[in-house]
C-alpha cells in the first residue's frame, strides 16, 4: 500500500488559493467521510490551517496516485490541473518525513512554532471520530508526533518563537508609537487571538474588546486579559472605537466588509486603523484594503518578521533534521519487522496445514494396522517433500531467469555452508 501527502501551503500557494481549498473545522468531519468515498483511498487524516490544507493519505493496493488530488478539486469544484500547480506530492518515505517536519514546526511559516503540534493531534482526532483512520495511519500519526516531541526536548527550535501573533502585534508599532493609548478590537477567541491578546498586554495595550459567534466563549478569553466581551454582531459598533483589528475565525465568508469599516472611519473622524488578517479564509473583505485610513495586512504579509526567526533557528533546524531522518528510518524499520513477523505467520500456518495433513494420513495408516516403521518413514518423506516443493520450483525458476541473488538469499535463510557442500561431494 502506498502513504501520500498531497496539499499546498504558504510557500506553494499564494493566499487566494489557499482560502478556496481551506476546509473549516466544523466541516472536516463531513469531509473526512467524503473523501474516504473516493475510491482507493482506505485511510485518511486532512489537516486545515491559516497556512496549509492537507491531505495524508494510504492508497488501498494498486489505486489511482491521483485520487487525493482528484477528491480535493471535486470536493471545492476546481479544476485539478489548476489545483495541481499548486500542489505539493509525497510519497512512501519522502511523505513520512513531511509529515513528520510538519508536526515538528519545521514546514511553518514560523519555524519551529509550537501550535501546528496540536493542530495535527485535533486532526487526528477527527479522523478518529470519523472513522477514516485504520492501523496503518494511527501507528505512522503516533511516531510523528513522538518524534516531534523529542524534536522540541532535544533541540532549541520551539524557544521563544517569533509567532504570527507576535509578528500581527509587533507591526503595529509602526503605525501607533505609545499603544498604551489604543484599543484593539480581536475577532474570534481561539488559540491564536490568545495568543495576540497575551502579546498586545505585554506591549502596554490596556483596553482590549474581544468578539465572537458565541458570547460565552468570548468572555472565556476576555476575563483573562480583563478584557471586554462582545458579539460577533456589535462588530460594526465597536469599529469605531478600535484602533488596532486583528481577526482570525473560522468563518468561510468574510466578517468585515468596505462598508462596514468605511461608515466607522467617518464616525472616527479618519483616524487611521490598523488591520491585521490571519484567518484562511479570509476575515476582511480585500477591498477594505483600498481605504485611505486603513492599513490592512494579511497572514502572507507578515513574512518579513517572521524571516528574522528564521535565520536565528537555522543551526537548531539543522539537529532537528537529524532527528527527523532518524524518525523516518525507525518507522520504516518498524514496517519492514512487522511485514517480517506477518510473513513468518503466514509461513508457520502453511508449515502446520502440511504437517496436520500428513500427520492424518499417517494415523489412518496405522489405525488400518500397517507397519508402523514404514509409517513412519512414509510420513517423515511426504513431509519433506511437501515443506520443500514450492521454494525448489521457484529456486529453479530464478535460477533460469538468471536472478542468481535469490539463490544467495536462499543459502543465507537456510544457513546453508556452499564450501562445506563442495568438500561432502569430494
């Protein structure tokens, strides 16, 4: 069976790509059911974030390499050549160890930041409640995160890292010099917007207003940066007041559109604002971009901040890629033993069928009263023959087509000692 990993991320796919092939969390489960429908497919997970969309898949015996490819175009009504310039393919050995950098924070944007980890258990997860996931992909999803895990114990990477969070927060200074004087607006209240609420008190923000779809979850977040709780609804009302707007929901249709913030920059006398986009899809309408006061930023835009943890992670980058091929070696060792055991079973079962057999027709000659020492000894030859009939054809057969290597395997399984049969025949 062959492992795939097809998908795009922010390196393969700009962001206006990336948006219409991104699939919301609360979709995933239906898509998950979906996919496994395609034929070949047998086992599947699909990680979905603001920088990627990802499909890590076991391909049932002689399938379609392309059924991924082919399921995600149909899935968001693209065109899969189009899809496919966009589009990354691993696989066998080259997909585990994506699988595992990705889990490792090493294919972020951010290198080495921490969320992804948890990103892909959530997935997983999913999966599992879905009932996509078989053996296979649980033993391989396990051994990623493992060895994500002692990426982070033994290297440095996940230290202090430049988050988007942190670089969304650190832009702002260039438009507002004292934030202690602003008021941020946060749409949404997952990990993320925590994470930019946790960085805006540590730059001095005092007045901070978080909205969502459900008011209790966003006073969850509020009570813990003393912060003010509102509905996804009074966004529009609270635009006036916000100088700083930093969004990331999982909304699949924008949450703020040119009108919306055109109408609050008149009531602020147009004074500037701040926006910072990090949700896939996007949050705010491109458009609102185009508005003299407005200073609109997108998760693509925050590349140049985030380069400079970049280069401060290279040497940890480096010990963290051998762990990693460690990682991807260990798996397959571990394949390559559990084929190993299934092959011996399969080899003892046959072994114990021939010897039953013969074992039965020699009590029924001995119950009918024949010589029991020439029994015996008929017993003794048909089971010979039996065990050593299929590997002489096929040792014959190999020897014909000129595959001598097998005749090499079969001395070496057997502990068969070629000079010692030369010295019996002398």
């Amino acid at each position: 069976m062959t492992f795939l990993a097809v998908g795009m991320n922010h390196n393969s796919a700009p962001l206006a790509v990336r948006e219409q092939v991104a699939i919301a969390g609360e979709q995933l489960v239906d898509a998950l059911v979906d996919a496994r429908a395609e034929r070949g497919i047998a086992e599947l997970v699909i990680l979905s974030t603001c920088n990627r969309t990802e499909v890590f898949c076991l391909l049932e015996e002689g399938a379609d390499p392309g059924a991924p490819l082919a399921w995600l175009g149909r899935y968001h009504h693209l065109q899969v050549p189009e899809l496919a310039s966009y589009c990354y393919v691993h696989r066998d050995q080259d997909a585990v160890r994506h699988l595992i950098e990705v889990a490792s924070g090493l294919d972020s944007m951010v290198l080495g930041e921490p969320q992804i980890l948890g990103q892909m258990k959530s997935s997983f997860s999913l999966a599992q409640e879905a009932a996509t996931v078989g053996p296979v992909l649980t033993r391989l999803f396990q051994h990623g995160f493992s060895v994500a895990k002692r990426v982070r114990t033994d290297t440095a990477i996940g230290e202090n890292p430049v988050s988007v969070a942190f670089a969304a927060v650190n832009m702002s200074r260039h438009i507002f010099t004292d934030l202690s004087r602003a008021c941020a607006l946060l749409i949404g209240a997952g990990e993320t917007i925590e994470l930019v609420a946790t960085h805006l008190v540590q730059q001095g923000v005092k007045k901070i207003i978080v909205a969502n779809r459900t008011l209790g979850r966003a006073r969850e977040v509020a009570q813990k940066f003393d912060a003010q709780a509102v509905l996804l609804s009074e966004v529009p009302e609270q635009l006036v007041a916000a100088d700083i707007v930093i969004t990331s929901t999982g909304s699949q249709l924008p949450i703020l559109g040119k009108g919306a913030v055109e109408s609050a920059l008149k009531r602020r006398k147009h004074r500037p604002v701040f926006m910072v986009d990090i949700a896939v899809p996007r949050d705010v309408e491109p458009e609102v971009g185009e508005l003299a006061d407005v200073y609109l930023y997108t998760v693509d835009d925050l590349r140049g901040i985030v380069e400079e943890n970049k280069l401060s992670r290279q040497s940890e980058a480096r010990k963290a890629d051998g762990i990693i091929e460690q990682g991807v070696e260990d798996y397959f060792s571990h394949r390559r033993s559990l084929d190993t055991v299934e092959t011996l079973k399969h080899y003892r079962l046959q072994a114990e069928k021939t010897r039953e057999a013969e074992l039965v027709k020699a009590l029924r000659q001995l119950q009918r009263g024949d010589n029991p020492e020439q029994v015996l000894r008929q017993f003794s030859r048909g089971l010979t023959n039996k065990l050593i009939h299929q590997p002489s054809v096929s040792l014959k057969k190999a020897g014909r087509e000129g595959r001598l290597e097998v005749v090499s395997w079969v001395r070496e399984l057997f502990g068969l000692d070629h000079k010692q049969d030369k010295n019996e025949d002398l």
